[in-house]
DNA sequence: AAATTTGTTAACCAAACGGTTAAACTATAT
DNA sequence: ATATAGTTTAACCGTTTGGTTAACAAATTT
C-alpha cells in the first residue's frame, strides 16, 4: 500500500506549503518552515516536487482551481441575472472565510508574475465572460437593466466581493473598527451588495 | 554643503528603494538590487538607514503619506456628497497612474504585516471617517439619498477604485482583453464609477 | 594647512537559503 | 530470506543574503 503512504506524504505537503505559501508568498516562504510544518526532512520537499518554483506552482493551481468555480457562479451560471448577483455575493463571503488567504495570494502572485495567467488560461474550466455578455445585452434590450457594459458591471461585481477581503487593514482602520465588528460588516454585505449593485442598474 | 549632498543620496536611496520594494515587496527585496539602482555602494544603504526593515518602513511611510490624502478627498473634503464621489473616482485613477505599484503595496504589506497599521494610525493626517459619517446621515435625512451605512457607502466606493488596479492581471484575463483595451476601460471607469455608485444611492 | 568630521568604497563575514548526496529504512515481490 | 524499488533522513554544498569593517576620499572646522 505505498500509493496511499505517498499520497499522504504528498498532501501534507502541499497542505502545509499552501499554508506557508498563502500567507508569505513565493519569495517570503522558505523550504524549511514548508517542511517543518508538514513534520517532514526538508529533501523530502524535493524528492516529491524537485524545486521550490514547481511546489509553489502546484500550490498556485490548485489556489486557482478553487476560484475559478467561484467565479463561474457569476459567468456561466444559468439563472437570471438578479438572481445571480445575489447568490454570488453571498456564497463568495463564506468561501473566503473557507480560505481567508487564497484570492489575496492569487492575485498578488499574478501581479509580481504576469506572465502566468498564460499558463492559468490555457487549461481547462478557465472562467469565459462571453455568455455573461450575452446575459447583461440581453436584459439591457428587455428594458430590465439601464445600459452598462457587461465588462464594467462585472468588474464593479468583482471589485464589490473581493475588495473588502483584500483590502481588510486598510480598510479596517479606515472605517476605524476592531476585527468583531469588521466581521459584521462583512457579514452584511452579504446581502447588502447585491442590493447595491441591482439598485445602481435596475430600472 | 555636505547637507545638500546627503540629501541628494539619502533621496535617491529612496527613490531607488521606492520602485524595488513597491515592486517585489518586502521579502522580494534585495539590498544588492536597490544599491544598484541607486548607483551607490550597498554598505551606503546602511550607513543612511542602518537596516532593511528601516529601509522598508521609511519607503512605506512615505508611500502612505501619498496615499493618505487620495483618500481623504473622500473623507474631509468639503463638497458635496455626488460631486466629492465624482472628484474622487476621476482623480483617483490619475493617481495611480503617477504611482501604478503604490497601492498594492500598500495593501500587500499591510496584510503581511497587520500590526503595521498602529504605526501609521498613530501619525497625525491618518484619515478619519466621521465627517463623512455626519454627510451621510445628513444626505439620508434630507431625502438625498436612500439609507446606507456610511461605512459601506466607504467600502464601496473605495473597492470599486482601488480594485480594478490591484486585480488587473485577474480581470485583464477573465474579461479577456489585452492591456491597451484594459486601459480604455479603466479610462472609462473615470466616469463611470462615479455614476455607478450615484445611481445606486440616489432617490 | 592641519585636524576632524562626514561620505563612500572594497573586501569581508556569518547565517540562511535552495538544493544534493549517500546511506538507511520500509514494504512489496521473488 | 533475499533482492528490489520506493521512501525518508542526516549531513553536506555552493550561493545568496543582510550586514560589518577598515581604509580611503571629500568636505568642514579649527
């Protein structure tokens, strides 16, 4: 049963090295601590993914593999377009309470990489906004929306849902409240941003 | 005139420090790199600034010190509630424009390292909320607008700016333009933003 | 102009880093 | 039981890292 030990020995790896990667980065991580948390020798780290770059990819597209159903839910659900925004905004709360670091890490590590979106969008199941497209058209020509641009309503969309998680020190000192009642905040928005974004473009 | 002369090193220290930091963060730094840019010899780095983290916090001091007075636009100007939000979205993006890695930065390290925000809170010019409180509860009574938390209001309107710059690798990739037509909509969004968020609160 | 302070550099250092090696251990197959 | 293949470790290696030192150069002070 040496197919069961490895895939343990793999996963707590790539356990331990999303933990580490998640919350330091490529560059701040270090091998040891990647291999300290997963209770292994450090050349274990590369006897089973050979260099820090192809842990830290496979950490990264599983990261990715995460989101991109979440983000699927706004682009190529079938239900209608109110009806989606609402659902979004609140499953997308309790998904990044699930993993409090995964967008913050995918999108810093895409910034410091550009690059690397080639590699993200050419596999399989990478989110399409073309029939979102088709669904905002369509409601503006029902006279259900005022007019907008699929692309700028689904980047306030975007903007909207993620923002407040990436942006939570800042923004916590701003608003001037302690980590409680930041997390009511959050909480509110579960509902309270989609009403924000249907108000601005219903008619 | 040594004075003169010191100054000129400690600045272009800096400055150099400035663009490495902002673009590889913290940890991604290296002090050998930063000498480089700044065409001077490393041990100079730390006759002027002793150590990195000195370093580091002076670059995101004065980074912040940019920063801070963007976002009080929102928070301390005297113009109306609609006006103040349209400024704001407007200038914004010129701003960034001026500094493209500075908010990010910002954000990135502050969420690396969220003990850092008692540092700069505790400075004098940290923006602060309740006079935009007062406006919107004003601006709700008067029948101006529909009831919101201020707080929210804050939050929307700071993601719906800031993100777009943060989540540009993201968005370019999933709405599926390149960077010239990126910009357009960014450029767009000057406008657009603005009554985005207007539509939505207005009676 | 001599002395002192300030600015700058080349060479160096210890620690930390990612990665390798060779040997030991484990488990299955013969 | 023994060979074989896969798993794990301790010890090691070369490089890079942040930081120091000591000597030199330039400017200020006396």
């Amino acid at each position: 049963m040496d197919k069961i030990k490895t895939e343990n020995t793999e996963t707590e790896i790539l356990i331990a090295a999303k933990e580490i990667f998640q919350q330091k980065g490529m560059a701040g991580a270090r091998m040891q601590e990647i291999a300290d948390k997963a209770k292994i020798n450090k050349a274990l780290l590369h006897y089973y993914f050979r260099s820090k770059q192809l842990l830290f990819e496979a950490v990264f597209k599983s990261a990715f593999s995460l989101l991109a159903p979440q983000l699927n839910k706004v682009l190529n659900d079938d239900s209608d377009l109110f009806e989606k925004i609402k659902r979004f905004t609140e499953s997308y709360v309790s998904f990044v309470i699930k993993h409090p670091y995964l967008p913050n890490f995918v999108i810093q590590e895409l910034n410091k990489n550009p690059e690397f979106v080639l590699k993200l969008r050419s596999e399989k199941n990478f989110p399409s906004i073309s029939k979102f497209k088709l669904q905002v058209s369509d409601a503006i020509q029902q006279g259900i929306i005022k007019p907008i641009e699929a692309e700028q309503l689904f980047i306030n969309i975007m903007c909207l849902n993620i923002f407040p998680f990436i942006g939570e020190p800042l923004l916590m000192a701003l608003v001037d409240v302690d980590k409680d009642n930041y997390n009511k905040i959050l909480e509110n928005r579960k509902t309270e941003v989609a009403e924000f974004i249907i108000n601005s473009i219903k008619i």
